[in-house]
C-alpha cells in the first residue's frame, strides 16, 4: 500500500512538470544547446595571432600590413545537425573595413579522409558593421550544405572567419548555438 501511495505521488510530480513545460513552451526539441568557441580549434601557423579566454576566441592581428582574418574550426554536434533548428554564430566584430566581416561555412569531412566538402563562406556581420551580436544565423545554403543526407556520415565542422582588428578592437567569437 506504501509503495502504491509512493508511486502515486511520483506520477503526480512527473504530472506537474510536464504540464509545467507545456505552460513554459519548454520541451528537449527547444532546448538551447550552446558551444563555447573554447571548443573550437585554431591555425597554428600564427598563434600568436589568437587570443583565448573566458571570452571566446579573438583575432589579435591587427595594425600591421600583413594582419589577416584567421579562422576557428568549431564541431558541430549531431544534436545540432539533426536538430532542424538554425545555428546561431555570437562574438564581436571589431573591424569596420569593407572586407572585415565575420563569416561561417560548413565542411563536412568523410571518414574515409580526402578533401573536405565545404559549402560557400556566408556573411554573419555585413559591411563596416561593428560591434556586439548575438543570435546571427547561418545562411541556408549552410544549413542545407550540413543536412545534406548524401553526407550523413560525414563529420560536420563550422569553420568561422574572425576578421582582423580594427577600429573597434579585436574581433572574438563567443561560441555557435541553436534552440
């Protein structure tokens, strides 16, 4: 009888959350999933050239002729390909020149090896944008180019452009999520 009463009131609670998720909107396919950019991997040509914190990743070549963009290889989970959500790029763009924005692809790369298969760089900051953003999508050519099902078993990478410094600082990713 105890056991009966326990159960009962186990039901009940699973009851309550569940009715309480619903009220919230919240269920496991609206969870947010975020990736630190301290998950990505960096060039090692120039290392100098990368700063990591708390912060994420930034690019610290900046003030010098041959400053560039460099890049981060980000993994993208199978939560996040399969999830059917858009993928989320946040950070700083500190460079307002013509060509300093901060762009994204998806390379996907078989097992067997070879030449990854990327999709085209997408803008995520545009023009001489600057500053802050948060919530900036891959395009859909991206989003395909990852659920693509010919290349299901490929292993999926998000390769992010951080623009040189400019005027507004360093440039820094943050991280990739999706909801």
């Amino acid at each position: 009888m105890k056991s009966i009463r326990v159960l009962a009131r186990v039901l009940t609670g699973l009851a309550i959350a569940a009715a309480s998720f619903s009220v919230l909107g919240t269920s496991p396919a609206d969870a947010r999933e975020p990736t630190p950019a301290a998950a990505c991997l960096f060039e090692t040509d120039y290392v100098g050239d990368y700063g990591v914190s708390a912060d994420g990743i930034s690019n610290r070549s900046g003030g010098f002729a041959w400053s560039t963009a460099r890049n981060i290889y980000c993994p993208i989970s199978t939560a996040l390909r399969d999830s059917g959500q858009p993928i989320f790029v946040d950070g700083y763009d500190g460079n307002n020149e013509t060509n300093g924005q901060v762009t994204a692809r998806v390379c996907m790369t078989s097992w067997a090896g070879g030449a990854a298969v990327c999709a085209n760089p997408g803008l995520i900051t545009q023009n001489t944008e600057t500053g802050f953003f948060i919530g900036r999508s891959l395009d859909a050519a991206n989003i395909n180019h990852l659920r693509n099902p010919a290349l299901a078993d490929n292993y999926p990478v998000l390769v992010i452009s951080i623009p040189r410094g400019g005027t507004g600082g360093n440039s820094r990713i943050a991280g990739i999520q999706t909801w």
